[in-house]
C-alpha cells in the first residue's frame, strides 16, 4: 500500500446516525411523512442530490442552496462537538503515516464539516487533502473521487487503497480497480453478505490492524 483513500463518515468517524437524524429532522419539519426506503434511495446521492430529491418528491419550496444550508445547520454542530472517531483509527493513521503511507479523505460530506471534524481529532494534519463530491462533480456511483485522489497523490490505481463502509461506494471502487477494504459499520450491516464478497478485506475493527 502506498496511498489510502478514506471515507469519512461510518469510516474515519462514528457518525452515520447523524445524517440519518438529519434526513428524519429536516422532512419533519417540512410536514413530510418519512417513506420506509428513504434510506435506500438517497443512500448513493451528495447532499446536493439528496435535496433536489427532496425538492422534487416532496414538493418542498426554496432554491437547493437553501435546503442544503438548512441540512447542513443540523449537522453543524455535531461535526464541531460531538462526533468520534472509530475506535482505534486514530492509531493506525499514525501508523501509516509512519510508514510514508500518502493518506486522504474522499467524502460526500461538506469540506467545513470534514475539516472541523478531524482538526478537532488531531488528525487533519495527517492527510494531504480531502475531496468531496462537490470537487469533482460526481456522486459515489462514480468512480473519480477515488481516480482523482489518485492522480493527486500521484500513485496508480493499483498501488491504492481504499477504505469505505458503504455498498455501493465499495461497488463503485472495485469496478475502477481499486483494492478495496470494507470497514465495518452498524450502517451497512444488513449488506455485510454483499461487502464480503466485494471487498479485498473485511475491518470489523482498527485494532485488527494494529
């Protein structure tokens, strides 16, 4: 491994139920019945195609800047305060970075929020940049968040590693020809079947790596 390409949230931090308290705040607000498979459809989508979702199938007014602030104040201060780190992560980053392993963050989360978030953690320092969607214009169920962190890193695809806990990202990693290792997360264990038989290897725990 020379280079690691890390999600963010159910990856590095402990903080899927965020998002998800979130999506449940924000439509309640708006009057708006949570559907059973809202998960499931919005799951693979940035904050910005979450919103015009929302927008379009719900029928909620205001322009997507405004519905993706009102989102985003919602888990402003989790992100400042509150959220974890995995247990154990923090220590193996070191450990890369001891190694001379090159580290960065691909996540659909806010750049601000990423960057608060580890800043606090005391790891920021550690990797050499995070991308979002929003940088490159593309959502997880396509592949050049992770293409283009390694164009950045200046390494080949086969030479990275990437860590992420949802399905479909780890799909969309593998498909790019990335090695992918699965991180194990209360968020996608309904779909741990289908990231075993995907992922290069299973983190039920960053001790395990240590």
């Amino acid at each position: 491994m020379k280079a690691a390409i890390f999600d963010l949230d159910g990856t590095l931090l402990d903080s899927m139920h965020v998002w998800d308290d979130v999506d449940r705040i924000f439509l309640t607000r708006k009057g708006v019945a949570l559907p059973p498979d809202l998960y499931d459809t919005i799951k693979s989508m940035s904050l910005r195609a979450a919103c015009e979702y929302f927008q379009t199938e719900f029928k909620i007014t205001g322009t997507i800047e405004e519905l993706m602030e009102e989102c985003n104040s919602i888990a402003r201060n989790q992100y400042l305060h509150t959220i974890p780190a995995k247990p154990f992560v923090i220590d193996y980053l070191y450990r890369l970075k001891a190694r001379g392993v090159k580290m960065c963050v691909a996540t659909a989360t806010e750049k601000d929020f990423a960057l608060a978030a580890l800043r606090r953690l005391g790891v920021c320092d550690l990797f050499q940049f995070i991308l979002t969607d929003e940088d490159v214009g593309a959502g997880k169920i396509e592949p050049a968040i992770y293409l283009e962190s390694a164009r950045r890193m200046s390494e080949e695809v086969r030479d990275c590693v990437v860590f992420e806990d949802a399905l479909h990202a780890i799909e969309t990693a593998k498909g790019a020809g990335f090695t992918v290792w699965a991180v194990g997360d209360p968020s996608s264990e309904r779909y741990k079947n289908s990231i075993l038989s995907l992922c290069d290897r299973y983190v039920e725990s960053y001790k395990d790596l240590l």
